[in-house]
C-alpha cells in the first residue's frame, strides 16, 4: 500500500494572550484559547480571503510604553489599529472588512458589578474602535461569566466558538 501525503493539510496558527496573527492561505486556521476578560478580535475580508485574530488583554496601555515590556497587542487601543493596518497590508479594504468580537467575560467573579470590569472595558473599548472607525462588526459573543475559545478556518470562512456549554460554529460568508 503506498501513502500519498495530503498537501491541502490545515496549519493552525495559535494566538496567545497579548499577540496577533495575520494570514491569506486558505489552509490556515487561526486560534486563541480561554478567552475570559481579555477580548478576541477577528477581522476578515471574504474577497480576498485574509483574516487576522487579536488577543488583548486591557481596555488601553494609557502611560505604558509598548516596547520592550509591554506588546501593543495587550491593549485594545494600540492592537486593533495595527489589525486592521496588516490586514490592509495583506490587500484587505477597509470597506470590505468584517470583525467578530469574542470575550469580555467577568471570570473571576458571578457579581458583574464588581469592581474589576476588565472584560466589560476591553469590550466597551473595542466597540469604541469600531464606531469610530466605522468598520463593520457582524458578531459578537461577550460577557458572561465563561470563557471562550476561538478557531476560524480562513478557506470556510467558518468561525467555532467553545464554550464550557458547547461549540458554535458561524458562517462568516
């Protein structure tokens, strides 16, 4: 019996908490895993089939320098403007571009009115972003009290969200 490798594998490309990833290969999957305050920004461009996912971790780096000890991924205000710069890089048009907001969560804590609302932040600041740099958000699961797990196939257009109460999966064609 001969074994004939199969060349149309998918890649999966992990995103870890404070970073990003951008692709345009159909045979790429984009991930980022236990998303619970922190806030999972998928943005994608059907046309050209490019994605980029973010994994931020606060609402904004304020007096922090990004640099040396700070990612600008961590911040909701200096990642998503650099997301949707590579994916401009990667010829996506902004006026094509569509986003997915995942996360947001209050893990720690069943009171939702405590005093740390970093998943509340994160989610208010991207919102932010997005009104006011018009671009487009068609889904958005936030909130809660559970994580999240986040896995977009770019050649889909299939994006499955894990919840510890099941999986989802989203058609964004």
């Amino acid at each position: 019996m001969s074994f004939t490798p199969d060349l149309g594998l998918t890649h999966k490309v992990v995103v870890g908490i404070s970073d990003m990833a951008v692709a345009n290969s159909s045979n790429v999957t984009l991930s980022t895993f236990a998303l619970g305050s922190c806030v999972g920004v998928l943005g994608f461009d059907l046309h050209c089939r490019v994605a980029g996912l973010i994994h931020a971790m606060l609402p904004e780096a304020g007096n922090r320098r990004t640099g040396d000890k700070y990612s600008p991924y961590m911040f909701v205000d200096t990642g998503l403007p650099l997301l949707v710069k590579e994916l401009t890089g990667f010829r996506a048009l902004r006026n094509r571009m569509v986003f997915a907001i995942i996360g947001g969560a209050s893990v720690n804590s069943t009171n939702t009115k405590s005093f740390f609302r970093i998943g509340e932040d994160n989610v208010s600041a991207t919102r932010h972003f997005f009104r006011r740099e018009g671009l487009k958000v068609i889904y958005e699961d936030t909130g809660g009290t559970v994580n999240r797990t986040v896995h977009f196939q770019i050649g889909e257009g299939l994006l499955t969200l894990k919840k510890p109460n099941g999986t989802t999966q989203i058609d964004l064609n």
